[in-house]
C-alpha cells in the first residue's frame, strides 16, 4: 500500500517499533525494496520518547483514541434505539472523537456519510453541544444540501437548521461579505463567466498573439486557479514558467483587471477571507467562538488554502476531518491530499 509513497523526497516518513524495550527500539525506514517492506535498510535508532518528541507530542505522552464500552453506556443505548443508529465498533469509536483534533481515513463504501451524521446528532443530543457552534463543510453545495437532509430526516428540521452546513467556499464569501458590511467596504462582486472567458482570450491575444482555442483557454484558467489555490508566490510562478511561458505576467494582467473593474472570481472570495483571518483578529476569534466544533468531509479533495482556513480556525477548537487519500479527484483544482499525510 505504501509504494506509492516516495520515502525520499519525505512525501511520507515510516517508522517501525522493534521491541518493547526502553532502548532506542524504533527505526526510521530509509530505503525499501522493490517488493515493498519486506526488506528496508536504516542506521538510525531511537527510542520511544524521541519518537513521540519528534512528533510533537508534548512530554513524549500519546493520549489513547477514545475507547469507552458503549454497550454499557444507557444514554448511548437509549439514543441508537430512538434513533435507529446501527454502527460497528469501529465506527463508534469515530462517533466518540468529539474532543480535539481527529483524523478520520475511510475508503469508499465504509459508511463515512452515515458516521458524520450519527456523530453530529451524538454532540447536540448526547453532549449538549449547541448546533450553533457547530460548521459541517463538505466539497460542494449538493453534498452539504444532501448531509443536511439526511441529518434533518433523522434528528429533526429544528436542529438540522441550527447546524451550519456548508462549503469552504460558501465560508469564505460570508467572511467576505460580513468583513465588508462591518467595515462600510464596497464588496466586489463575482465576474460572468462569459465575461471571465472574455478577459483571459484577451490577455492570451496580448501575450502569444493568437486567438485562444477551447483548451487554450482551460489550461490558462486551470493554471489561474491552480495558483491561487496553492498559494503560490510570484518566484513559484516564474520556476514553472519553462512549461508555460509567460504565465506570470497573464496572471499579474488577470488580477489587475479585476482589480480596476472592482470585480472578483470564484476563487478570491477564499483570497480575501484568508486574509482577513490573518489580519483581523476581531472577526477570526469571533468565528472561533462561534464555529468551536467543525467538521470536514471529503478532506482530500480541499485545496491548500481551504485547508489553510481550515487550520486558522480550528486553532484552539475541535476539528473532525474526514477523507481517503487515495481517493483524491481534483488535483487539476489544486486539491491537497498531502495535507492529510502532516494532519
């Protein structure tokens, strides 16, 4: 499963624990045969505690999952009967990461939407967790429309509507939207896409002096989300520029033109509200105290600065993701599973 994984370049880092003793009995995988790790060469041993350090974990203490006996547990017992719940143990002790910040790897067909919709209707009834202060985000507005009816049909429209279900996108144009409404700003509003495709066939004119085909046109426009998406810098444009020249200036000529038209794109609503998070701490810590649950699912397919806004306001509060990295789709919209891999 791991050959996909190049142990070089750091894309994955792998440790094997030998023994159980306190000496350095831990191992970190160098190379690997092509076989897989049935074979693998190291020279570097550590013990536990340098390991648990070298991950981060404060003191070299790893705090178990969350494990309690659900089948003595009456509310629990009380809530799958009333509310029809019928989860293996596996995907209770999900529905039990409430606190902190958990990561959830589930292949396709394991039952991912229907543990998230149980866990949620285990916070508000279970917990006491107010719906309010709860933010479900998922890909895309069907998906949050479809978790949301699914969720109401089982706990009812009254805590379904309480529950902020949304996309990243749709979070990041309320940040927007609030941030300009409270600061008396004029907020810019979406270019056409008909009008959007009128603007990059006219900047490709300007640059290669021709009229820009159908896949012209995809590829400038993917590159542009592409760059916005990963947050690129001005010198990572420029390094990828020997695949596509004059890249940078499109996009610089791009940027300002929605700048000078008071316009922005589907893309810069995240831009924008990135920056505000970062800027603003009044608006960033009140969305902490408002959203101190949240939710993501279909995480593989977020992009860097989805998951950058994500980080930014789960800091201090708990955080629930969801996705399969192998089942990552967008990767020509800058999705970012590797996120995943340093959750």
């Amino acid at each position: 499963a791991f050959n996909s994984y190049d142990i070089q370049s750091g894309c994955i880092e792998l440790f094997f624990q030998l023994n159980d003793s306190e000496d350095a009995c831990i191992v970190r995988v160098r190379d690997v045969s092509q076989d897989g790790f049935e074979q693998f060469s190291t020279s570097q041993f550590i013990s536990k505690d340098d390991f648990l350090n070298y991950v981060g974990l404060e003191n070299g203490i790893c705090p178990p999952p969350c494990r309690d006996d659900l089948s003595q547990n009456l509310q629990y017992q009380l809530f799958k009967k009333r509310y029809n719940i019928n989860l293996n143990k596996q995907q209770e002790r999900a529905l039990q990461a409430v606190e902190g910040s958990n990561l959830l790897l589930a292949v396709p067909g394991s039952g991912k939407t229907t543990v998230l919709v149980a866990r949620l209707g285990h916070m508000v009834i279970n917990k006491g967790i107010s719906p309010e202060n709860i933010l479900a985000i998922t890909y895309n507005n069907s998906a949050a429309d479809e978790m949301r009816k699914r969720f109401s049909a089982l706990f009812g429209e009254n805590i379904g509507a309480r529950i902020d279900f949304r996309t990243i996108n749709s979070l990041s144009l309320m940040v927007y939207t609030d941030y300009c409404r409270q600061t008396g700003q004029r907020p810019k509003y979406h270019i056409e896409e008909w009008d959007r495709k009128k603007l990059i066939r006219d900047i490709f004119w300007k640059h290669y002096g021709k009229y820009a085909s159908e896949n012209d046109f995809q590829e400038l426009s993917s590159a542009i989300t592409y760059i916005k998406n990963m947050m690129l810098t001005n010198e990572q444009i420029l390094e990828i520029e020997m695949d596509y020249p004059h890249l940078n200036k499109m996009f610089q000529a791009y940027q300002t033109a929605l700048h000078d038209q008071h316009r922005m794109d589907f893309d810069d609503q995240m831009v924008f509200a990135l920056k505000i998070l970062r800027e603003d701490a009044k608006v960033l810590n009140g969305l902490r105290q408002r959203y101190r649950y949240i939710c993501v699912d279909e995480a593989q397919d977020t992009s860097k600065i989805q998951h950058e806004i994500i980080r930014i306001l789960a800091q201090g509060n708990n955080l629930f993701m969801v996705g399969d990295e192998d089942q990552s789709i967008y990767g020509f919209r800058a999705a970012y599973p590797e996120a995943l891999l340093r959750f």
